[in-house]
C-alpha cells in the first residue's frame, strides 16, 4: 500500500509450479520458508510494473529454490537490484542463495536487470521483518500480545539448576530467551532453580553469572533465587492442603514407588491419601520444624492415580532434607519443594508470560498447569516446549561432564576441550560466535541433531575479519639458506590483514618479519617422494617463502640413526622478492619462521571429546561399553617445540603487562594452521600418570601457550585422500619421516545411509522415478533419479531408507540432474530388483562400512565416475554381493552402518549395484 507496507500472505501451494495469482502481470513475490507475499500497488503503478516485467522478465529472472524444511514447498521470487552485499544479503534471506544448484550468482543478478527500488527497499523491509518473527515461539508470542493474553507483556526466564557448569545447550537457551525480552521490549529473569542442597554450590551460581554477561546478556532487573520464595512456596502448599489438593504421605519410598504402578498398570492410592486436612496440616508443620528424619514422610499433590501421565500420580511436592546445609539458607528449612512443585510457582509469581523448556519437559505441562490454576490466576505463566541443541561428537550433560571431572579426564570445568562455556571461552571461541551459531540452529518443536561442522562455521565467519594473520611453525624443520649471510637479518613487511576483507578492523596495519640465514618451515611441508599435485617443498623442487622469496631444495639432510629428515639445504633467488616486478610465479607457497629470532611457544591441538557423533547412540547398540569407551585420547596434542613469528611474542606480552585492549584476549590466525587465541600458562596434564612427566608439563608453563579454537581447511588432504589408495604402498614419506594413511578402494565410495521423503514420475521417461532422498545434509534432500518404476510403487518407496551412493558423479538422466545413485540387489536377469536397507534405527548419513573403522578414513571428496578408465567403482563393485545367507557383503564381509548390519527382503546369491 501507500505507506510502503505488505498488505496481503498466502500460502504456496503444495505444487511443483510456483503459486500464481490473478494479475496484471507476472507477481512481484519473494517467499520465505512456505510463505510467499505479494506486493499490493495502486492501480496505476500496478500497470506500470506490470508492463515493465512483462517486457523485462528475460532478462529480470525468477528465482526458484526448493524450501529445506519441506521438500514440496518451493521459494520464488524476482532479483530486482544488486545489494551492496550478496552474501550478507543472501544469508539475512535465511537460505544460501548463493549456492544453490537451481541457479547461479551470474544468473541471479540478471543481464542488466533495471532496479526496482522502491519495490527493492520494501521486500528487504519485509526481510527484517521475517527474519525477526523465524520460529514458533515468536508466533505464540506475536498472537499473544495481539491477543492480550499476556497484558500487553513479554517477560521470560533463564532457570538453571546451581548444580554444574553451563555447556553449549544452555547457551541456545540463553540466547533465545534474553533474545526475546531483548526483541519485544520486555525483560528476562536470570533465576537459580536452587532447591536440592546437596548438589549445589556457590562457585555454580557464580559461574553461571559470568557464563551469562560473557554472551553479552545482563540480567534484570536483578538475579532471582527460588530460594527466595521458600516462605511463599510453603504458604501454597499449605493452601493446597487446605482446598483438599494435597496430602502428607507417610509411606516409605520403596512402598510409594510400587503403589505408583507402571505404564502399563494404573497406580493404586495410598493408605494416607484420605487423611483429613487438620491432620495433614499439623504433619506438614512437624516436617517445617524438623520432627521428621529425611525420608519418613514427604508431602504429595492429590490428581490422579490411574493417570495414563505417571508424573500426576499424586507428585511429590515436598521432601526432607536436613543436611547438607542450603548454599543461601543455611538451616533455615529442614525441608525442601521438588523442581515440579517450585518451577511453575516461581514463574507465576515473578509474572513470567512465556516459560520455554526443553522437549523433556512436555510430559511435565500437565502438572505445570495443573499447580498454576489450582494457585493463580489470569494473565498466568504458560511453557512452551522446544528440542534441544545436540551437537555431534560433543557431550551436552552436566552429569556425564562432571564424570569426565571427577576421574580426571579433563582437567576441571573449564578445560579447554570442555563444551562448557567456561571451556568455550578459554578455548578462546568468541561470545558472537557462539549467539551466531545459536541464530543458524534456530528453534524448532522436535528433537535433532546439529553437525559440529557448523559450529565451526560460525567461528570462522566470526574469526575471519577480526584477526590478524601472523606466522607460526608447529612442527619445525630446519632449513638453512645456504647463499645468505650469517649475520644478515632482511625486514619483509607483512599486513595484518588482506585487502579483500570487508572490514575496517586493522586494515592497512602491518608487521615486520625477520628472514635470516636459518628458518623453520613445517615437516609437512616437504616430502622426499611426492604424488603428483604436490606443490610443497621436495628434492629439486622450489616454492615461495610467505611474503618473500622463491628457494630451491638443493640438499636433505637425513638421521643417520633414524632416517628422519633432519634439515635441508636450500638456495635463494635474490630477484623474486613478493612483490616486485620481476619476480615470477611458482605454485607452491609456505610458511616460516626465522630460527634466531622466533618465539618459543606451546601450541595444543585439540578436537572433540568424543569419537562418535552420538555417543549414547553407541553405548545403547553395544551395552557392553560405556561413555569411556568412545571418549578421544587423543583430543590433545600439544606442541610444545612450536616457534612464532616475532611479532605474536611482541603482542602477547603487551597484553600480558596490561597495554593491550582492555578486555581483548589475544586470537589470532596462524597461516595455513587455523584460528588460536592464548590461554593461561598452566598445563593441561590430563593422560599424564607419572610423577616427572607432571613436573616436565609445569616446567614449561612460563611459555606462550595457544589453544587452536578451530582449524583451517588443507585442500592437500582432499588430494591426498584421493590419491592415498594409488600412491601410499610406495611408502611416499614427509619431512617428518611418516608415510600417508592408505585409504582401502571401498572408502573411496562415499555410501551413505538416506531415506525417501518424496517420490514424483519423470515427466519424460516411465520407467524412472524422481526421488527426493534426506541424507541428513544441511542443503536439503538430494535429487536422484532411478529406475525403481518397474519394481516399486512410490507408496513402497516414501519413508523408506536407502544406501545412497553419494559421491557418485551428478549426470543427466533425460533432462533431471541426478546428484547419487540408489543401492540395489537384483538377480542376473534383472529381473528381480530389492532395495540394500540398513536398519530402521540408522542415523541419516551414517556411512557403511564392512571390517574396518570408517572413521579412520576421511569421507571422499572427490567425485566418482563410473565410466571413467582409473574409476575405482568398477573395481568395488564387483565385491559387492549378496551372499548365499540373504547378506549384502564386501569381499565377503556383512556390510554394516552404526546400528548393525545391512538387509535385503528376499535375494540370494545375487549382484549389487
């Protein structure tokens, strides 16, 4: 309308076609997850567009993208000037435009496309808007203040249990509800949920303030305590006695829990149930004073003891617990409410509109509401529940983390590995990563799980523009230049930060690098015998030192007790200065580190606690292991001969003397190795048993010590997995003395774990079906076209999981891109043709595996082509067999994904493919 705003929504239709609507001409639209909206123009303007699109709509082009959260969904809408960020642009859209297959950057720009702007600025608008209302949660809430549910209010709560540290799933938590308070003007209360003394502790409380103000939330308008309301919690309880609605029960806890019943079985009522109300009263008050020892009589809610919801079988309300002493009470009450009973009641009385719990909490609603009605009355608090962040390869319970504690597998709470967040923030990950990466989950009402690769995205995106780029040698070897002087020390200047960054953050700063006769590069930067495609440092071979010269390996040095690579001898070319006009071109370029002027530091390495993405998962398939099993020994290496550039040594110490930024804790990224920040001296000693090992670790603690927060990507290790099963027999070894990992032909085919969630005919071919196949990707379902047609029904094949060959090549098949290929068993004629299915249980994207651990190889990069003369897949598969049992084998060996083995409904003895 005239003031610039959307007038009219609809809905897309459930249709492989974008939604149309009666118009003068093709819709201005731009759909956002389902949701489509349509400019309104007055009748003139609308002729004018109308007629301008018309005549413009070849070379303004429409974009389609399929909707992520459903398949059958599609976005659409019309590009209609260049932002002055596409990528910002892109990711505020809320999907990656940028990448999709269906169409690219050049394509989305338009051939000269003339700008709309007006129509431009009030879809970006719109975009804000969309962006700011992107889950349920805010739904409930818009409706409820349109409503006047709430009186016009938005107050919510944190309410963690003073109990443990806060890990990664608090954060999300965190962000949501002080995000909201923040969003809709109104205030989010940071409450202690601190009503079981005996796994409390202040140091809890006081870490969770800070865990709380370091992601950049304050709470207000003070900290709360449900400790605070302990005279009021008593006063309802006594008022729930009173109306008839509670009763003191003297039974043993052994006799409540079998009068409970079961799921399958009703409970039955106590023997107390009926007792009068004086009489419960006066019991009630002996548990105030203390007459009772724990556990001789508890008080319980009176609501249903054939309930199908075992939690409203007459809950406890209140037990005895004398000792140990409450962390803010001390002594006061000898007697305690459960969590049931004090977390609603909290909220209601602090005036909390919108309580958001975990899925876990669905089963609790009942009683939730149940107490707030039985004692309060409108407007009231309502809970909303919301699936939790589980994160692959991380652990997100406060019970399991405070295991790995106590038996001293970490070195305490804020061990760098720990997903705590006092683990996160000393690890040096920054507060805006962790609340950009808690936007990209989002929120949702069912459980999933998150990979740990996007948190490391988040980091990165952070990191990228804030850090300065400086040199650092983790594992030296030694090179010496052989046609430089001994005592010459040349200055090569460096910028802190490339040009094309998009930031005004240290732009045009730089730093001088010292280049002498000896240096440091990384034994992983030579190899005396290299595939092809390696452009490092080898024998003969040259490569450019990092904002200097070009040098040539002249000669290698060897152990003569070892055969390691000890040093090598290089020369110089003078006339190849970075920089200079006539300096030329080599393919390789490495980094480096002046050996009498480097900075002697500790660098520790360190990757998940875990082994396994899930690892309850893993512990529920084999009961006879347990969380120690899948725990990572290695998931710290340290460093501890690592040499920096000096200029880290330089910055670190003014920092350390207090010159730097206030509140500025140093990170920096390490060229080629990845994004670190600096920790505190004291050694992480954790798989360290002796005595002298222990004192060597806190002998070294006066040195620098970084902590890498995330690794860079090496495009060598896509080559070199891709060339390992070719080359690795030659035992091809690097400067440091190892030969590379061997990858088996079978893990140089990528099969995956997908399941079926869309099935539609090809529109130009009737024996094949168009499949639409959840891999458990971030981008979505894959496309893949099969010949199924003949075999299957699309009833037969929707829900159904698959192996998916994923890194099949994508090819054509009449006119639809097909991005894999479906496993199948079939007899010699091909005649009869069955599915390979893993278990119903299997995680998408588990990958199968037959003998050996598929963890020990990296997941192929490279593309398959199964026409292709050097293809391994001809090779694969022709071990691939159903054996004579009805079992899909490799070389003879049951095939298998994480949960057990493969299957196949009827062949026997029959091809794979």
């Amino acid at each position: 309308d005239k003031g610039g705003t959307f007038r009219h929504r609809q809905r897309c239709p459930s249709s492989r076609l974008p939604p149309q609507r009666m118009s003068l001409g093709p819709p201005l639209r731009l759909s956002r997850h389902s949701r489509s909206t349509s400019l309104a123009l007055p009748l003139g303007t609308a002729l004018f567009v109308s007629g301008l699109i018309f005549f413009a709509q070849d070379r303004v082009p429409k974009v389609y993208q399929e909707d992520a959260q459903n398949p059958k969904m599609l976005r659409t809408g019309y590009i209609l000037r260049q932002p002055r960020s596409l990528s910002k642009w892109a990711s505020v859209r809320g999907g990656n435009w940028l990448s999709s297959p269906l169409v690219s950057p050049e394509k989305m720009m338009g051939a000269g496309a003339r700008p709309l702007s007006r129509a431009a600025t009030m879809v970006e608008e719109e975009t804000k808007k969309d962006e700011a209302s992107s889950n349920f949660i805010r739904a409930i809430i818009d409706d409820d203040l349109a409503s006047g549910k709430t009186g016009g209010k938005v107050v919510t709560r944190f309410p963690p249990e003073p109990n443990g540290y806060l890990h990664i799933g608090h954060a999300k938590s965190i962000c949501l509800n002080f995000g909201l308070a923040e969003d809709y003007k109104g205030t989010c209360h940071l409450r202690f949920d601190d009503t079981n003394p005996l796994t409390e502790d202040t140091e809890y409380v006081e870490s969770i303030i800070n865990d709380v103000r370091w992601l950049g939330f304050e709470p207000h308008p003070k900290i709360f305590y449900a400790s605070d309301y302990f005279d009021k919690l008593y006063e309802h309880a006594k008022t729930l006695i009173k109306n008839g609605d509670a009763y003191v029960d003297t039974c043993t806890e052994e006799e409540i829990r079998e009068l409970r019943g079961t799921v399958k079985t009703p409970g039955s009522p106590s023997p107390h149930r009926e007792r009068p109300v004086e009489e419960n009263l006066q019991l009630f008050e002996k548990m105030r004073t203390g007459d009772f020892k724990d556990g001789e009589a508890v008080l319980r809610a009176k609501i249903d003891m054939k309930s199908a919801n075992m939690l409203l079988r007459d809950p406890l309300l209140y037990r005895i617990k004398h000792q140990p002493p409450h962390h803010r009470t001390e002594n006061k009450w000898p007697i305690y409410p459960m969590y049931d009973f004090a977390h609603p009641l909290s909220d209601a009385i602090e005036g909390i509109t919108h309580s958001i719990c975990t899925l876990e909490f669905d089963v609790h609603r009942p009683l939730y509401d149940w107490l707030v009605d039985k004692l309060y009355g409108s407007p009231r608090p309502y809970q909303y529940e919301m699936g939790r962040l589980n994160l692959d390869h991380t652990i997100t319970s406060k019970r399991k983390l405070l295991k790995l504690v106590e038996e001293g597998f970490v070195t305490g709470w804020d061990d760098p590995r720990m997903p705590t967040i006092a683990g996160i923030r000393r690890r040096g990950i920054p507060p805006e990563a962790i609340r950009r990466f808690c936007k990209m989950v989002g929120v949702a009402r069912a459980e999933s799980r998150v990979e740990a690769a996007m948190l490391d995205a988040a980091i990165r995106d952070e990191l990228n523009e804030k850090t300065p780029r400086v040199m650092a040698v983790l594992n030296p070897l030694k090179v010496t230049l052989t046609n430089w002087d001994e005592d010459r020390v040349e200055m090569l200047s460096a910028p802190l930060f490339p040009d094309t960054l998009d930031t005004k953050e240290g732009k045009g700063e730089s730093r001088d690098i010292p280049l002498t006769r000896e240096i440091y590069i990384e034994k992983d930067d030579f190899m005396l015998d290299p595939p092809k495609k390696y452009f490092r440092l080898k024998p003969g071979g040259e490569v450019r030192l990092r904002y200097g010269y070009i040098i040539k390996c002249e000669e290698v040095i060897t152990s003569p007790d070892t055969g390691e690579v000890i040093e090598l001898k290089c020369s110089l070319d003078f006339d190849t200065k970075s920089g200079t006009k006539q300096s030329r071109k080599v393919k390789g370029t490495i980094h480096w580190v002046s050996a009498s002027h480097g900075v002697p530091a500790d660098v520790r390495l360190l990757e998940p606690l875990l082994t396994v993405p899930n690892a309850d998962e893993a512990v529920a398939n084999d009961p006879s292991k347990s969380l120690n099993d899948f725990l990572n020994k290695k998931s710290l290496v340290s460093r501890d001969g690592a040499v920096l550039e000096p200029y880290l040594g330089s910055d670190i110490k003014k920092y350390m003397e207090g010159d730097g930024k206030e509140g500025h804790l140093p990170r920096y990224q390490l060229e080629r190795q990845g994004f670190f920040a600096l920790d505190r001296p004291d050694p992480i000693t954790s798989g360290v048993t002796s005595e002298t090992e222990k004192a060597e670790k806190l002998e070294k603690s006066d040195k620098i010590t970084l902590n890498r927060i995330v690794a860079l990507r090496d495009t060598w290790a896509k080559i070199d997995a891709k060339n390992s099963g070719k080359q690795a027999e030659g035992g091809r070894r690097r400067g440091g003395g190892g030969s590379a990992v061997e990858v088996p032909e079978f893990y140089q085919v990528d099969l995956r774990v997908g399941e079926i969630v869309d099935v539609t005919e090809h529109p130009d071919a009737e024996r094949l079906w168009v499949e639409k196949i959840d891999l458990g990707e971030p981008e979505g379902p894959r496309t893949i076209v099969s010949g199924l047609r003949a075999h299957y029904t699309r009833e037969q094949l929707l829900g159904k999981k698959v192996i998916v060959f994923a890194n099949l090549k994508p090819s054509k098949l009449r006119g639809i891109e097909s991005n894999g290929m479906v496993l199948c068993g079939s007899d010699a004629s091909h005649t009869t043709v069955e599915l390979i299915e893993p278990p119903q249980d299997a995680r998408l994207g588990s990958r199968v595996s037959h003998d050996e651990d598929v963890a020990k190889f990296p997941i192929p990069s490279a593309k398959v082509n199964p026409k292709a003369k050097t293809s391994v897949w001809p090779k694969v598969q022709d071990k691939l067999k159903v054996d004579g049992n009805g079992v899909p084998c490799y070389d003879g060996k049951p095939l298998k994904v994480e949960t057990g083995q493969l299957s196949i409904a009827t062949l026997k003895d029959s091809l794979i493919g």
